[in-house]
C-alpha cells in the first residue's frame, strides 16, 4: 500500500507539473492517473488534493479544467474537499469572467451566438473572431469559454458535498455575480450561483406576530424557502414551547434533512405564511439569504397562511441540511424587537 500511495502521489505530481508547463505528456498523463485513481484509498486520494489544488490555480483554464473533474470526482469517492474544492471555487470567478467576455466578444463581432462549450472545441477560427477586441487576452478567453462546463461541475460537487467549501468562498458576492452572469450561457451556473448563496451555521430569529413568542433557530445546508419553512414546521408546529398545530411526520421532515425522497414523492403544505421584518412575503422559491437582517440577524415572521401552499417534499440540493432550535423567547423578552417589525404587506 505504501508503494500504490508513493506511486500514485508520482503520478499526479507528474501531471500537475504537466498541466502547469503545458507539456505534451498532460496527454497521456491524465487517462493514467485516471486509471490508477481507480484503485486508490480515499487517504491515498486527500493525500494528493494539495497538490492537484495547485494544478487547477496555476494550469491554463483548459488543462486546469480537466484537473478540476478530477478533483470533483474524488471528491465524490471520499476525498479531503478542502484543498481542491476550494481551488475549484476560486478559480471559478476567473474561468466565468473570461467566458463571460469570450460569449459577449463573440456576440459583437458576429451577432450569432457564440460557439457550443460541449459540442464544439477551440479552433483557429474561433480566435481569430475575438482576437482583434480580446488582443492578448483571447486565448485565455477562449479556453475558458470551452472549460467552464468542466469548472462548473466540479464546483457543484464542491459546494454541494462541504459545508467547510462552502463557508471558504473568500470572493463570494464577485462569484456568485459571475455565475449569474455566465448562466445565460451556461445555465447549469444558476446551481452553481444558489449554492455560493447557502447560508451554514446563520442564526435566524422566527416572531410568531400573533402570541409575540420568538425562538432562535441555527440553519445550514438549505437550499430554498420550501426547505427552510418545512424544517421550521417540524421544529415548532406542535412542539412543547413551540406553535399550535400538527408537525409533519419524521419521514417527511427527513427528506427535507438527508434522506432520498420515497417513491411517489409526498405533496406537502405549508403551514404558515413566512414576511420578514419589513412586511415583505417570503416566497418558497427564494432561498434564506434573501430575508433581511435586522441589527445583524435575519428575522421571520410566522403569519396564518392567506391560502394552501402545496409542494413535493424533498431538497433542492442533495446535501445534508440542519435547522437546530436554540432558544425560546417569551413576549417580555421580545419587546425591544417589535417596534422593528412591520405589518405583513400585501402580496406582489
């Protein structure tokens, strides 16, 4: 075994350093790795990913990618994320950034639409169409353009698989506004821009406006408002403390949290209507980063449901998710916070 680790930890040393200088053994140095990744321990595979991290940061965007879809396939066999998946991310922004460019440069000069990322590859052709309006920066462009497929896969692995990736994103808000950016292109970056916005570990304070009691719960890993309001459902309705009403099964609330959903996916409601401190709805199909802070916590408002709200259960993102209550709060404790709080507004 430790001669399979040595050799392996070669192997892709080899690569990287391939990738990096753009030698021609990157050819013939990937199928290898590939195969012998096959027979690798996932301590064999962590043991590499600082060194596969380097590769997708220095390597051009079309080799780098390729570095990017090993990382996120052993990432998905058991890897350390750490290393790798953040490199993927912050590598990410760039790759975006010059597809975005290439995409509109094509556009300009054309006024077609720019060349398929996965059904068609870089060509002479294609560099002379944006060299005179990208110069020097058309090559990198264009690799980028073709990459990006492969940097966003990796990503969704990433960002999907670690919270600690996730709550790495140093440049969040650039690459979440390049995703959004791109996804008109590649629309598989939408995925890419709802999973940088995940909140882990936030604090919310929930008001129930009726009886004036509040609870702070701790969220992570939800991917929409039908999640969120679910895990609150489960975490309040019924429970000692908590709001009147029935709570949804436990094997209801677990397709919301980590488990698969059964067959013939259950249609559930909504037991609630969720405002936020300024009277605004909080819609399902938003995600828990766009309820507004207030004094730095993000608050929720539990109104009666003006109408049924039904939804299938499950996640949006296949992901373990938590909603942990923390703390119950009674009317008196909660006097200061009212005046802060609107009436729920009219729908819009």
């Amino acid at each position: 075994m430790i001669f399979m680790s040595a050799a392996f930890s070669h192997v892709v040393d080899e690569l990287v350093r391939a990738a990096i200088v753009e030698d021609q053994s990157f050819s013939s140095l990937l199928p290898q790795t590939m195969r012998e990744a096959e027979a690798a321990t996932a301590a064999d595979l962590s043991a590499v990913m600082p060194r596969l991290a380097e590769g997708i940061t220095e390597a051009p965007p079309n080799l780098g990618g390729w570095l990017a879809v090993l990382g996120g396939a052993w990432i998905e066999n058991g890897a350390d994320p750490s290393a790798a998946g953040r490199a993927v991310v912050a590598r990410l922004a760039e790759v975006a950034a010059a597809a975005i460019a290439f995409g509109e440069t094509w556009e300009e000069a054309t006024g077609g639409k720019p060349p398929g990322m996965e059904d068609e590859q870089p060509s002479q052709q294609i560099f002379d169409t944006v060299r005179p309006s990208l110069g020097d920066g058309a090559v990198s462009a264009m690799m980028s353009w073709f990459a990006l497929p492969q940097f966003a896969m990796a990503a969704t692995t990433a960002l999907t698989m670690s919270p600690g990736v996730r709550a790495g994103v140093e440049e969040r808000d650039l690459t979440a506004y390049a995703a959004e950016r791109v996804s008109k292109y590649l629309p598989q970056m939408e995925h890419v821009r709802d999973l940088l916005r995940v909140l882990d570990g936030e604090r919310l304070l929930v008001l129930d406006r009726a009886s004036r009691k509040g609870w702070t719960v701790s969220i992570s890993g939800i991917g929409d408002n039908f999640q969120l309001h679910m895990l609150l459902a489960g975490a309040l309705a019924g429970r000692p403390g908590g709001m009147p009403g029935t709570p949804p099964e436990p094997e209801i609330i677990a397709c919301f949290l980590d488990t698969d959903v059964p067959p013939g996916r259950p249609v559930v409601s909504s037991p609630w209507n969720l405002v936020d401190a300024h009277g605004a709805w909080i819609y399902n199909e938003g995600v828990p980063a766009d309820v507004p802070a207030v004094n730095g916590t993000r608050v929720i408002v539990l109104d009666p449901p003006p109408y049924t709200r039904s939804f299938p259960a499950g996640r949006r993102f296949h992901m373990p998710a938590a909603l942990k209550l923390e703390g119950v709060h009674l009317p008196e404790d909660l006097a200061g916070w009212w005046p802060h709080i609107a009436p729920a507004a009219a729908p819009h």
